[in-house]
C-alpha cells in the first residue's frame, strides 16, 4: 500500500464514521455507494460508542455489509450465548451489537439471518437472559436452538491434528455466509476467548476437545471453515474469572470493537486489546502456523477509528 | 341445580383439574406451569398434608379443605381433584367405547354391586400410616394417587411428547419453520419406569374391568376420605317409594357401593361422581342432609383426631433418619457426549459418601421424609440433572430425586424444582439463598485430571463455575505452554455439579461433587477490585 491509498482509505474511513456519528442511518446507504475497492483493509478497529455504533462506522469503511452478504444468500451470525448471564456481565456477546448485524444483514438483501449458540449454561435461560433472542427476533432474524443431538451433521477436519472429525450445526453447513461475532474474554482454559474459541459453539461435543489437546482442536476446527467477517465484541470486557465470570465487578467497560475478515488477525488484535501477545495464545500460534490467517499485525493494513 | 346436572358439573371440574395437572408435568417448554403450579395443586392431598407437617403454615391447608369439604359432600376430591381417579374415569369410558362400540346403547352402563374389600382397604391404610411413623415414607410414595399420576406422566406420557414434538419439530425445519425446536431426552431410569409401568397397568386393568376399585382397595387417601364421608352431611341415599328397581343406578356407579336389595348407599366407598343421580330416569334417587337428625353427635372430632395423628406421624417421620447413605455406582461410560475417541481412559473411581438432594431440601433425612416422588421437579429441571434415585436413600427413598450430573449442571440463576415443590420437600429459597445453599463440594482426583496425565490445559470445571470454587492455578511451564491446573475452594462450592458435568475425563471424572448430608451455607465469593491492565483509554495497542 503506497502512501496515497492510506490516505484516501484513511480518508474515507473517517468520513464514514463521522457520517455513521451524525446521521447513524446514513452508514448504511453511504456504504452502499461506496463499491468494494474500500474493502482492502485487513482489519478494521473502533472505539469509543456503542456496540451497534461501532459496527456501522467499521462495516462502512469495510465496504458495508452488502460486500460479503450477497443479496439472497442465506446468513448464519453465530454469537457467543454460551451463559446465564445478563449483558452487563459481558458474558455473552453484547445483544446490541447482534441486533445490528442481522438488521445489517437483512437490509442488505439477506433471504434470512439465523442466530444460535450450543450453549454452556442451560440454553432458554441463556438466550432470554442474555438479551440476544429479544435482539435478534426484534431485528428479524431467526434464532435458533442448538441443544439436541440431531441438529449436528457428522463431518471431516482434514487439516485437524487432533480433532479430525466433528459434529456440525446444519445451520452452519446450510449457511452461505458466515459472520461470527464473538465476545472477548478471559477464560480459565485457553486464556482468552475470541473468535477461534467462539467456534466450539457450533461443534456438539465440546468434551472432546477438552480432551485432547484443547489449544490444538480450536485451531483444528479453525480449519474447517474460515468464517467470512469476524466482529470481536470488547464494547465491556470480562477482565478474570472467565468465561461466565462471578459479578459485574470482573468487566471493565473497553468500548471497543475488531472487524476483519481474517480470524487469526481479529484475534490477535483482540488478544492485544486484552493485553495479551498473541503468540502467548497458543490456538492462535498454532493457528498461524498452520496458515489459517495472520497474527502479525505489523503486516496488516489496519483502519483504527475513534469515535 | 338439579341433581341429575351434578354429573356434567363434575365432568367439567374434573376435566379443568386433570387438564392443567397434566399440563404441569408435560410443559416441556416451560411456558406457564411455574406460574399455576400452586394454584393446581393447593388441594392435592398427600403434599398438602406433607407441606403442612413440615411448616404448619395455611398457605399449606389444601387438605384441610379437602377434608372439610368431604365431611360436607363425601369424596368430591377422588372424582373432581384426583389425577389419578379422573383418569381412571377416562380409561373406564375409553374402554367402554371400544368394547360396546356405537349404537349399542344398552352396554351404556355396565357396573354391578360389588362387596367391599374393607379389610385390605384399611389394611392399606393402617400399614401406610404406620410405616410412615416408622420412618417409611415408601409405602405412601408408592400408593400416593397424585404422585403415582405424576411418576407416570413424567416417566411414560412425557416421553412420547418429547418423541411427538422433536418429529413435528424435524419435519416443521424441513420447511424452514422454526416454531417447535428439537429437546433432549430426560435420564433413563429402569426402576423409575418400571415401577410406572406396574402403576399403569395395574390402574389400567382394574378401571376398565372394576371401575374405582383400586379407588377402594389401594388406596391409603380413599380409604382415608372414606372414613370421612362416612359422616359426612350430605349424602346420596335411594327412595324407597319413589325407586322403581329398573337398576339403572347401579349399573352406573363405577365404585359398585350401591345395593339395591339392602336399598344402601356404601357412602365410604361412593367417589362423588354422580352418576347415578344422572342415571335413574326417575326420582329413586336423593341427596339428604344426615346431620339435621344427629345434632347430638360431634361431627368434626374425627377430624381433629386425624389431624392429631398427622401431627404425631409428622414428629416421627422427622426424628427418625432412614437415609441409607452408600457408596454410588461410578458413572456409565456409555454417556451422551458422543464417540470420543480416548487414548488413556482414567483410573481412580470417584468415592461418592451419599447422594445429593436439590438445594433448599436442608438435608437428605429432611428431603427424604418430606418428599413423595411425584417427580413433578423432574419434569420441570431444565438441565434434566433431577433423576428418580434407586437405593441411594435408601430403601425408603426409592424413586425420590437426587441431583445427577452426567447430563447437566445446576443452573446457578434457576429455582424452577425449588418453585414447584408441592409437599415442601425442596423449600422455596429465594434466588440468592438457593446460590448459597451448599448441596455438595466439589472434590479434585489430580491424577484423572488431563493436565496432569496429558500436560495439555483444559480448565472445562473452571469453565463452568459460577463461583470460581474451582480455579486454575499455575502448574508447570513448558517450552511452549504454560500449564493450570484446577483448585477447590470448598468454602465458597455451592455443589452445583458444573465442574463434574464439564469434566471431559472417561470413565471417572477428574472432578465431581459429593453430597452434603446435611446442606451447608456457602460463603460468598470474595470480589476484589479489578487490577487495571487493560488499557480503556481509547487508544489501539497495535
């Protein structure tokens, strides 16, 4: 990238998000006229609003929704809803931030938007109490139980080391794009919890995992299907006793956000946002070893946006 | 009201209390149930009379009522309130459908006198009063009609909803419609739905050859309420002069208590259907007023005098423990998580001391005496970790629910078992008792756990515990990885079975809960303020 295309996508970035500020429902047609050659940056970083705020400043300078949700295609957003826990517990994704992507979706052409989560806690108490199936059904998105045997289809990792089969969500194998929407978290097993880490939500036997070489399935899995666009969840952050956290007191209020369409690169910038090195999360060293994505951020183009 | 209108007038009744009773147990989707649950069940008899024993409160007075209103009008609770009477009616009526077929309208009725079983029905009685001041509680678990009902809705009938629903919810996806979702099904207990089939069966044969006469062989509350009714104040008796024998009333009572030759009225066993009064074409049949003649005699005595013996059977049943508290069976590999391949399966069994009841049961002795298996908590667990027990409360305790946790943990935000307890065996803690309320503490087997025997992180308990009893801690570094391994903090373990369920480690768990006899409360977490590495000035560390 030369100098002039820095500045023009510099440029045009900052009016996005000065256009999302004063009029928040012009990101949307704004983008929309922008065509795809702004979509170039690796990742795009916000900070400063809220959740829904910041997804339309950084879709907008990534080229708007419509560049990755073609118009009929089927969407899968796949949250973190693995708690019990309300939103200000920042144990599950924030449901603003949910709601905007389906409405997103949506008014880009989507045919539908599906929304689930193989949850932790149990999983009609985790959807209600985390806010997201009021988000997504308000939104007019779909949302989905991931609690039964039968909605996971059987299928190969042929990269895995460790994990070399696993059963699937059929939502996501139906799926034409793929959006996960993590949130960033401490977490007891892996250290932090991004958006590799979000995938175990959509496998049926976590256990396995647990079992064999943790670190090693969730960059396993990672190869199996590449999410197309990562938004990382960090508007508040579970700073200790992740993943559920015991009270409000273990969240700070980060107010950021971490969109890319590369995983490996959201998670590293997100693991940096935590005051991690992302080399210290093993998933996302053996991740970028096994070239599923880069954790170097020095080699990425990067939008920063405060708003 | 005309006599002959009081049939529909039952039916109706009848029809509203079985509905929503059945509804309770089969709310697989937890819609209202919680909400009506006291309500429904206010006047069952034996949890009334149990809840009543236990907390003396009015709230707790359904049976009182019952008793009330059966020394008034004779056993209106056995064909109005009773789950397990009304469906015997159903049956009865089902059968006699198929067997007479339509257009056969002289099968209509089909009942006969029938001489009483007073010795085995008392008997009954007697022996399931008395095993309960022994401290058995067994014998009225098994005979109690509610909770006989209640373990056979929840062990066979909800079972074929569950079936119904998760097909209509397949077949409703195939065309995108996502309004019924797909459930999982609850724990397989041999002896549970054994024991129900029996119930079943038995229940079923005997209703539709004989109508009521488990009513009046079996069961302890019949006999109980017949005693009652015996006195009570209004009573059907047959006219002489009006009767023209046409034999149409006795064809009709289901309970066989009406004799023709004598021209008597068995009131003990009559269940309150009315019936008769709608059969006899003409006015052979009456309700009279008994007490208007015997102003003398003391008609509610016989009442103070069961509520005395209640009472007493209450102190006994408390003090005397009849927990029998061995070691459990360790938990069968064959377990629902799926094929996972396992290089080294673990070797130290897991030494569970006795099991674990639900929060807010105070202690297993408490829980044990008070609750009667209707299994109605069972049904409404969401996370399906209340599964009917076999021998681990012992003999007694057979069927009564004890906390599993092979295919679910304890919602630490959920009191749904503690709402809906009908006898009080689960007491109604509020949200942040039941958090504190130490049903068990979570023990460590080091060398099971996968850190140790595989030097990879795992951290699934800590994962899960909603109190950070179970926390990681640093281990062993190596080139690459830093290793954590689990600690207890027993101080602050609620027992919520969140680690032991998440513990991925086959054949035995690396981490499991063992229960406390008597439950304990568990200190709060400590919540120290968070130490500010995260930089939340707004600027990108990269």
């Amino acid at each position: 990238m030369d100098r002039r295309d820095f500045l023009k996508k510099t440029l045009t970035g900052g009016m996005a998000a000065g256009a999302t500020l004063v009029f928040p429902e012009i990101g949307r047609v704004w983008a929309a006229s922008q065509g795809g050659d702004s979509a170039a940056w690796d990742l795009v970083a916000v900070r400063g609003r809220e959740p829904d705020q910041m997804f339309d400043s950084g879709i907008a300078s990534m080229g708007g929704i419509q560049t990755f949700v073609p118009r009929g295609s089927k969407v899968l957003v796949k949250p973190n809803i693995g708690w019990d826990v309300p939103p200000e517990r920042a144990g599950n994704t924030h449901p603003a931030l949910v709601k905007r992507i389906v409405e997103h979706c949506l008014s880009a052409g989507a045919k539908d938007v599906t929304v689930f989560d193989h949850t932790c806690d149990n999983w009609t108490r985790t959807y209600r109490n985390s806010g997201i199936e009021k988000a997504v059904k308000d939104a007019g998105g779909r949302i989905i139980s991931g609690d039964s045997k039968g909605y996971y289809q059987k299928v190969d990792v042929p990269m895995g080391k460790r994990l070399t089969e696993a059963r699937v969500h059929q939502a996501l194998l139906e799926a034409d794009v793929f959006i996960n929407v993590p949130v960033l978290k401490h977490h007891s097993s892996s250290m932090v919890t991004i958006g590799m880490k979000n995938l175990m939500g959509v496998v049926w036997d976590r256990w396995y995992w647990h079992r064999n070489d943790l670190h090693q399935c969730i960059a396993d899995f990672a190869s199996f299907r590449a999410p197309d666009l990562t938004v990382v969840d960090a508007y508040n952050v579970m700073t200790r006793n992740g993943p559920r956290g015991v009270s409000v007191n273990d969240v700070v209020s980060m107010k950021a956000q971490v969109i890319s369409t590369d995983f490996v690169a959201a998670d590293a910038a997100a693991a940096k946002l935590f005051g991690t090195e992302p080399a210290e999360v093993r998933h996302i060293q053996i991740a970028s070893d096994m070239n599923l994505g880069r954790m170097n951020l020095g080699d990425l183009s990067i939008n920063r946006i405060r708003l | 009201m005309r006599i002959r209108h009081l049939r529909p007038f039952r039916i109706s009744i009848a029809l509203v209390f079985f509905l929503l009773t059945l509804f309770l147990f089969l709310d697989f989707r937890d819609s209202v149930s919680r909400a009506i649950a006291g309500e429904v069940l206010f006047l069952q008899f034996v949890p009334s009379l149990l809840k009543f024993l236990d907390t003396a409160a009015i709230g707790a007075g359904g049976f009182i009522l019952v008793l009330v209103i059966t020394l008034l009008f004779g056993r209106v609770y056995c064909s109005f309130v009773c789950p397990l009477g009304i469906f015997q009616d159903l049956i009865s009526r089902l059968a006699r459908k198929r067997i007479s077929g339509p257009g056969k309208k002289k099968n209509r009725y089909r009942f006969s006198y029938s001489r009483p079983h007073y010795f085995l029905w008392y008997a009954v009685l007697i022996l399931t009063v008395l095993l309960y001041l022994a401290g058995s509680g067994l014998m009225l678990n098994l005979l109690d009609p509610f909770s006989s009902f209640g373990r056979m809705v929840s062990t066979l009938f909800r079972p074929l909803v569950l079936g119904a629903n998760n097909l209509g919810a397949s077949v409703l996806e195939q065309l995108g419609i996502h309004f019924l979702y797909r459930v999982q099904w609850p724990v397989f207990v041999p002896v549970s739905t054994g024991i129900a089939l029996v119930t079943l069966m038995v229940v079923g044969w005997l209703s539709i050859r004989h109508g009521r006469l488990y009513c009046n062989t079996l069961c302890p509350v019949g006999a109980l309420l017949g005693l009652f009714s015996k006195i009570s104040m209004f009573r059907i008796r047959i006219a002489p002069d009006a009767c023209g024998s046409c034999r149409q009333c006795q064809r009709a009572c289901k309970a066989g208590c009406i004799d023709l030759k004598r021209e008597t009225v068995d009131v003990s066993r009559c269940v309150a259907c009315f019936n008769c009064l709608a059969a006899c074409p003409g006015q052979g049949l009456a309700i009279r007023n008994h007490w208007r003649r015997k102003v003398s005699h003391n008609p509610p005595a016989p009442g103070r005098r069961g509520f005395l013996l209640g009472l007493a059977a209450a102190g006994m049943g408390l003090g005397s423990s009849r927990v029998n508290a061995g070691p459990v069976k360790p938990v069968d590999s064959t377990d629902p998580f799926g094929p996972g391949i396992q290089t080294r399966p673990t070797t130290i069994p897991e030494t569970r001391t006795g099991p674990i009841s639900p929060p807010g049961s105070v202690s297993v002795a408490r829980f044990s005496s008070l609750c009667t298996a209707c299994h109605l908590c069972v049904s409404v667990c969401p996370s399906r970790i209340l599964v009917p027990a076999f021998l681990d409360y012992g003999p007694s305790g057979m069927l009564q629910p004890k906390m599993d946790f092979r295919s679910g943990h304890c919602n630490y935000d959920c009191t749904n078992c503690l709402e809906i307890c009908p006898t009080g065996a689960i007491q109604p803690l509020s949200r942040k008792e039941k958090q504190q309320a130490q049903v068990g503490v979570a023990r460590f087997i080091k060398e099971n756990c996968v850190v140790y025997t595989d030097n990879t992180n795992c951290g699934a308990c800590s994962e899960h515990c909603p109190t950070k009893a179970v926390a990681m801690v640093h281990y062993l570094t190596l080139p690459d990885r830093d290793l954590l391994i689990p600690e207890v903090k027993p101080d602050i373990c609620v027992g919520c079975g969140g680690c032991e369920y998440a513990c991925p480690t086959k054949p035995y768990k690396a981490i499991y809960v063992d229960g406390n006899p008597v439950h304990k409360i568990a200190e709060k977490p400590v919540e120290k303020a968070v130490e500010q590495r995260i930089d939340t000035s707004g600027e990108f560390p990269f």
